[in-house]
C-alpha cells in the first residue's frame, strides 16, 4: 500500500495513507494513518463507512470521504 490519498472535504484537502486493507465477503475493514494516528474504517454490507474506535474520532463527511476513495482506489 503505502500510497498516499489526498481528499478534499468542505474546501479544505486532507491526507491519509492506507496500512492494510482487508476484505472479508461484503465487510471490508482498512487500518489507515490520518493526522499521525493510526485509524481503523469499515463498510458494513449496507455500503456505509464506519470508525471502528472512538479514540480519536473524527467528522462523518471525512470517514466517508476516506471510505469512498478506498473504494474507487481498489473497487471494493
């Protein structure tokens, strides 16, 4: 992976890099470094992305953001 993502969300461009990305079935699960922390997303079967920890979360726009750039990057 490695390859890092830059997004843009309400004017204002964020960068995140993908660690690892797994797919199970319909449940794909991406280990991601955003803001020097390392950040854990998911879509559930319903195509929606999720933070798995609450630890350092952050705004919905910008999970979905990340998620659909995952999933335009690696059609999943």
């Amino acid at each position: 992976m490695g390859q890092i993502f830059t997004i843009n969300i309400n004017q204002s461009n964020y960068e995140f890099q993908i660690l690892k990305l797994k797919q199970e079935n319909r449940h794909v699960e991406s280990q991601i470094l955003f803001g020097g922390s390392e950040l854990t997303l998911f879509r559930d079967a319903g195509q929606n992305w999720e933070q798995k920890d609450a630890s350092n979360q952050i705004m919905n726009d910008l999970i979905r953001g990340i998620g659909n750039a995952i999933s335009l990057r690696y059609r999943v």
